[in-house]
C-alpha cells in the first residue's frame, strides 16, 4: 500500500495543474499522479489546436468565461517564466453572411462585458490585413496566443517531480474505493491510498466517476476533430488566427485555419460523432465505446436534435471536397491539393440523459474526492486556473 496525501487520476493538462497547483499550495505534501497512457498529455492536451484563447464566447456568468480570461494571462506568464515558447498571432473571427454579422455584434457586446479589447473591421479593411481571407467584415481579437501544450503539460510535470510529487505513467485505474478516512485506488501494478483524491479523466472521467460508485447522469460522448494541414509553400497564407463566426447553440468553433508555433497552418477541426474515444487514425472502432453510447438515451436525444448539423459533418469527414468548401467560405482561395493530412484529435462531450450538451465546466464531489466531470474547451488555455480552484477545494477539505 502507498500512502500519500493527495491521488491526481489523469496525466493531461488540467490533472498536471492540478498536481501543479496543489503542491505550490501546500509544500511537503506527498502527491502521486496517475496516468493510464505511457506519456503524458496523449489524448486531449495533444491533440488541439494549440490556441490560447481570450474568453470572448463564453456566457459571463460560466467557469469558462471566467477561467478562460485568467487562463490566458497565466498561461503566459507561466511559458515566460519556465522558458516554453508562445506566440500572439491574434485573432479575426470573419462574418460571410447576415446573420454571422448580427452574431458578431453580439461577440462584440459580450467583449464589451467582459474587458476584452476588440476592433471591428470591415470587409476592406480584412482584405488589407489579410489578402486571403475574405468576408462581410470580422472582430479582430488581439493577444490571441498560440503554443504547443505538450510542452506546457511537460514544463508541469517537471515542476510536479521538483517540488517531490510523483508522476507515474502506465498506471490505468482499476478500482476507487472511498472510506471516511481516505480513498483506496488500485492500478494494474499498484495500490495507492490517499487523504484526497481528484480525477481529471477526460475521455474516461464517466467511467472513473461510476468506478468511484458516484451516480451521475451525464455520459461522455466522443467527437473527432479531423484537422488538414497547409503545405509549406502557404506557411504565410495568413497571418492571424481566422476563425468562422460560431453557431452559439452548438459547443464548437468551426473549422478554423491557426498558425502553429512550429511554422505550419492547420485547417480545422470538424465535429463529428467518433467510433473511438482514444482511437485517432480515421474509422477507429471501440466496440465498447460505442456499445456504451448507442445504450445512452442522452445520444438519442442530440441526434434528435442536431440532425442537419450531424449530416453536414458526416459529409465533411468523407469527402474532402465538402471540407474544402467549410474553408473556402473565408479563404476562397484554397484547393484540395492545400488540405494535407495531419492527426486527428478526440473531443470528451459530456451529455446528460436528456440530450443536453453541457457547455461549462462539471464537477461531481464527495467527502474526499472531486470528479471532473466535464472540461471541454478552453480547458488547456484555462488549465492553471481551473488546477487552483480545484487545488483550493481539495485543500480545503484536506485540512479539515
């Protein structure tokens, strides 16, 4: 048996901020972090966009708009003082039709609530800063960032090590059982018991949640994000971060064209509903996960609902031309040959028996464990802050 103070379940981005910020807030507590996968930040983390957002899409009142506005100012400062490279490429969400440009008066008012700087531009004024791009006009979004959150979530996992945490890789829960004066945690090779213990799963946070015996009614549903890539001689087609005007009744951006921090463009991601949760090369199959989700009424539910938005996005993950023509609504510009390929990436979608997609951040707790539940996007660029709120909360307890 290991005895610690504190148990972390998950090696992404939030459970390494969460040990990150735990050991900064109580120095000398023992700490391990268990990860399933043999490297750290593997699913999620790995597999975005890399973009360290403003906060400008969420309702003021949520988490995330809370989180994403102090996350972006961390976020940072944390690369400039540990020496991990990021850049501020900035931001134009791009309207091409009337109502795209009355939803981006309301991004703008909503900017507006929450102290974030903006420019409206006109579609002559988008055409000069970006020859490629083009639209009925656009918000520009200054000190959007870019970086690679592998290497933060590395950058934290060495801090963790230095500070006398434990990151342990390899290590799929098996067993959570929780008594009045711990909770015991049980991994293919080990047995852990721990003071405290908080799961940021991800992909799998249902699963550790009903291992846990706790009752809950969402269920994660996995979406791939297929993503393309520019090939080198368009590494200077924009300059900017250019993103479509967002559906606010849907829970994601649309595809979008970023600057890396490596040099290179994507183009993406899409949304459609995945085979797999940890299954990246396209028409990955789980059995399990998707025998899961065909039983959970929740799925039903949004398939009711969103059928247009389903078909459209089954259509543009089987015909590349039907992609293109996602990209080609701003960058009018782009051909088939420009859409090379480039790894996909698994969005965690937590949805509630009655088909409600939940947009904000989730948390299930107990006596001596907290369970994320649902951290969808902006989770990497809100990652330190959601780790101290949840650090405060599993300290609190702790102490008491």
């Amino acid at each position: 048996m290991d005895r610690t103070d504190y148990c972390v379940v998950g090696g992404g981005i939030v459970g390494l901020a969460t040990a990150y910020q735990l050991l900064r807030k109580q120095p000398g507590a023992s700490l391990v972090l268990l990860e399933a996968a043999e490297t750290l930040a593997s699913h999620q983390t790995g597999h975005n966009s890399g973009v360290i957002h403003s906060g400008i899409y969420y309702a003021p009142d949520s988490l995330k708009a809370r989180f994403s506005k102090a996350g972006s100012q961390q976020t940072k400062e944390f690369c400039r003082e540990h020496g991990v490279s990021y850049a501020e490429p900035d931001k134009l969400l791009v309207a091409t039709s009337a109502v795209e440009l009355g939803r981006l008066d309301r991004l703008e008012e909503r900017a507006a609530v929450h102290g974030l700087g903006c420019e409206r531009i006109d579609r002559t004024e988008l055409k000069g800063r970006e020859p490629n791009v083009s639209g009925l006009g656009a918000l520009f979004i200054p000190s959007t960032g870019i970086v690679d959150y592998r290497e933060v979530a590395l950058k934290l996992a060495e801090l963790i090590s230095n500070a006398g945490g434990r990151v342990v890789t390899g290590a799929g829960v098996r067993s959570i059982m929780e008594h009045s004066d711990r909770v015991d945690v049980g991994t293919d090779h080990d047995l852990y018991s721990c003071r405290r213990l908080v799961a940021c799963a991800g992909l799998q946070s249902d699963r550790l949640a009903e291992l846990a015996g706790m009752d809950i009614d969402v269920q994660i549903i996995p979406f791939r994000g297929e993503y393309f890539e520019l090939p080198e001689s368009k590494r200077d087609y924009v300059t900017h971060l250019i993103y479509p005007v967002p559906d606010p009744e849907l829970p994601f951006l649309g595809v979008h064209l970023t600057p890396t921090i490596n040099g290179s463009i994507t183009v993406g991601p899409n949304a459609v509903l995945g085979l797999a949760r940890e299954g990246y090369p396209k028409f990955s199959v789980d059995l399990k996960d998707v025998g899961r989700y065909l039983r959970f009424p929740g799925l039903w539910n949004v398939a009711r609902s969103n059928a247009a938005t389903a078909v459209r996005e089954v259509r543009n993950s089987l015909f590349k031309g039907s992609y293109l023509q996602e990209c080609r609504k701003y960058a009018p510009g782009l051909t088939k040959a420009d859409l090379l390929p480039f790894e996909a990436g698994i969005r965690a979608q937590a949805v509630r028996r009655d088909g409600t997609l939940l947009h904000d951040f989730l948390l299930a707790e107990t006596e001596r464990m907290i369970h994320v539940l649902n951290a969808p996007s902006p989770a990497a660029t809100a990652a330190l802050p959601i780790g101290e709120h949840l650090a405060g909360k599993a300290a609190l307890r702790h102490a008491s």
